[in-house]
C-alpha cells in the first residue's frame, strides 16, 4: 500500500537521510510537498525525482529561483512562511518535520492538526512550543514519533511498558568533538572545529549545539514533553561512542537499551516503517571491532548547557522557549565569527535572567516569547 508524505527541511541532513530511505523503498510513498529554506536547485532536483506535487521555499526571496528550476515539471512552486503553513496543511498520511530551529514550529503545528503522523527531528519546535504542542498533539489524536535518536530509543525501549513503571531515563551523549577541552581551550574553539563531530554528520547548527551539549540540554527538555515521566526521572550520561542511544531503566531494576551505528537512517527508518520493521543499508553494529563503551558523568562548569535546560524545564512558563531562542541567536553569532564558543553559554543564561515570560498559551503566544527572547539576546552580541 502507498502512503503519502510531505518533508519539510528536505534539502537538510535528515532531509537526506528521508529520502534516501523514501528511494531505497520508492513503491511504498507518494511524496506531496517538500520544502527548503533556499536551495531552490536542490528542492527543485528532489521534487522532480520524487515526483513531488509541491516544492516550497521558506525564504520566499528565492521562489523566482525554484519556479525557474521547476518550469516545465509541472511541480507547484511556493515561497514564504505562510506557503510552509499552506503546504503543511495538505493531508498526508506521515509528515516529516525536519526545519532546524523554531521557523519549523508553524508548519509542524499545522501538520500535527490533520490528527495524522508527525515525525519529529525538528526538537527546538517542540522545546519552544512544550504544552503548547503536546496539548495539540492530545487534542488530534495524533501520531508524534521521535527522530532524535535518544528519543526515538527511548520510545523503542518504552514498548509493552508503562511509564507509570519507569525509574529513570537516561539520556546519552557523545559529549560532542570538544569533551575533553579546558575552560580556556573552549574560548579559542573556532567554528571549524565545533561543527566536526567525531560520530555523526548533521547539520551546522546542531553540530555546534552538540559541541556546547545545548543539543543534550534542548533533548532534555524534549524528553520531558515525550515522556511523562517527570524531570526528577530523567537523566544525563556521556557515552562518547554513541552506540546506545538512550536507555530506560525499570521499577524492577531492568535497564532496556536501544543500540545501532550513529546513522540517523536508524531512527528515522524505524519512524517511516512503524509499527513495523523496514531494510536499511546501514552498517551493522560490529560490537567487537568498536571494543569498548564508556560512561562519565557530564561536566556542567565547562558545559553549563544542561544545567541551564534543566532549570529552564523546572522553571517553567516560558523560559525553555526564552533558551531556545537565545541559544539560536548565540549560535548563528558564533558561526558568523562574531562571538566566542564559550558565550553562547552565557548569552543564553543571561537571556534567561533578563526575560521570564508567563507560560505561553498559543501559537502565538510562543511564537512572541520566541521574538522577544531573540531580541534581548541579539542586544548582548559582542564583538569577540
Ligand atoms: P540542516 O541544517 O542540515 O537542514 C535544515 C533544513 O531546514 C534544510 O532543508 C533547510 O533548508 C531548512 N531550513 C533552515 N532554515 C529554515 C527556515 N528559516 N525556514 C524554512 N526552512 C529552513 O539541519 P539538520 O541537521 O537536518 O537538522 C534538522 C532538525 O533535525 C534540527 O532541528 C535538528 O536538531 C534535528 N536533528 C538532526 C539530527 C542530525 O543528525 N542531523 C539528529 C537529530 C535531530
Ligand atoms: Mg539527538
């Protein structure tokens, strides 16, 4: 049977990752829209291989471009924020929401309200929109599968189980390229070296977060919206080889572990397949050759960014919206040579200090924490 889909953030990394699986497994999936930011010529390239109804481009400065890449296909071009709402908004059996940062959080909320099957990868979404999103989810009925490994090895190890029996969540992570750099190592960091993650090949923005373990701390706090468990059961551990992806450990002492090769065609696989199982062309695990895994506590005082996401999460309101927007401010500073490594931390603590909005109640409402909170963020760029 064929089922229809639409992948917003298709020209990305798990965009590619999607469609690699999508062509691997082509007689199953009717793709309907896909969206980028700009890459008009990429958008254009995938919307004719995958015989896609729609392309749209978010920035809408660049729809010109797609139109003339498209002219001749029969393919409906769009462009601006409200064509990604408009496009999310086509029925779909399966959406995959893969747009980095919180411009992905309009279009998911409009694809969570067809009450069919969102895949989740754009994690700073739902950071940002919390009960927001989750009440919309509830309200739907819809399907939200988790793309971010842990959170999708976390689902895996939460089958047949009940929350209500679980003891701890451990989250685990790489620690990212820099775990092992001094306070004072970290300041000189440049771009370069944040953005080269030793295991996985993912997109600038979370490269950088996983280097300041802002990635672990917005996972956090992701976790605790996917899995009620509450905040005083989940929990951190480096495990710099990523080969478990996160745990669940039982009422009865049982610990279940989701392993595989740190290749998100993995989780996205067992998203696109579920219930069910699909083939990927993923490496096996080879236990043997890997040798060894190991554990450490994280270090919150060369990398603060978990311990500012657990406050935010037990905080409240509409302070992990405020970290998630002060950390996107930070971050593109920071890949812009403007700031230095170790200030995104202290952008996005400050950012916190200064602003404590009531707990957004709407869209909208996030959506103007999520301004506000870039605002007071943009106005401490210093000059390195
Ligand atoms: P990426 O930068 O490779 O791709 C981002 C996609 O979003 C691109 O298609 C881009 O054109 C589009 N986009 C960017 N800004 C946009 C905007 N303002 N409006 C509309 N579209 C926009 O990022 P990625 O690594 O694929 O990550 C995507 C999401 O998945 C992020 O939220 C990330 O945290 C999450 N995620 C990624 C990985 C990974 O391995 N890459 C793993 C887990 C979770
Ligand atoms: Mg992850």
């Amino acid at each position: 049977m064929t089922r229809t889909i639409s992948i917003f953030g298709a020209t990305g990394s798990i965009g590619d990752s999607t469609l690699d699986l999508i062509r691997s497994d082509r007689e199953s999936w009717n793709v309907v829209a896909l969206s980028a930011n700009c890459s008009a010529e990429k958008l254009a390239q995938l919307a004719r291989e995958f015989d896609a109804k729609l392309a749209v481009v978010g920035d809408e400065n660049c729809l010109p471009e797609l139109r003339e890449h498209l002219s001749g296909s029969g393919i409906e071009a769009t462009g601006g924020a409200e064509a990604l709402v408009e496009a999310a908004s086509r029925p779909v059996d399966m959406t995959v929401a893969a747009i980095v940062g919180c411009a992905g959080l309009a279009p998911t909320m409009a694809a969570i309200e067809q009450g069919n099957t969102v895949a989740l990868a754009n994690k700073e979404a739902l950071v940002s929109a919390g009960d927001v999103m989750t009440a919309k989810v509830a309200e739907h009925g819809t399907t939200l599968l988790p793309v971010d490994s842990e959170h999708n090895a976390i689902f895996q190890c939460l089958q047949g189980n009940d929350v209500a029996d679980v003891r701890w969540i451990t989250l685990t992570a790489s620690g990212g390229p820099l775990r092992e750099r001094s306070l004072d190592e970290l300041a000189a960091v440049t771009p370069e070296q944040a953005v080269a993650h030793p295991n996985w090949d993912m997109g600038a923005k979370i490269s950088v977060d996983s280097a300041t373990m802002f990635n672990k701390g917005l996972e956090f706090i992701e976790a605790h919206h996917l899995f009620p468990v509450g905040l005083d059961r989940l929990r951190i551990v480096v495990h710099p080889q990523s080969v478990i992806h996160s745990m669940v450990e039982y009422r009865d002492g049982s610990t279940l572990a989701q392993l595989g090769p740190s290749d998100m065609r993995v989780p996205i696989a067992s998203t696109l397949a579920h219930p069910r199982r699909m083939d990927t062309q993923c490496e096996p695990l080879d236990l043997a050759k890997i040798g060894e895994l190991t554990f450490f506590a994280p270090d919150e005082e060369r990398f603060p960014a978990t311990k500012l996401a657990r406050e935010a999460a037990h905080a409240g309101g509409g302070a992990p919206a405020v970290l998630n927007a002060a950390n996107e401010v930070a971050v593109a500073a920071f890949l812009d040579g403007q700031i230095r490594f170790t200030q995104i931390s202290a952008i996005v603590a400050r950012t916190l200090d200064n602003y404590a909005p009531a707990a957004p109640q709407s869209l909208d409402d996030v959506l103007a924490v999520d301004t506000e909170a870039r605002r007071h963020a943009s106005a401490m760029l210093e000059p390195a």
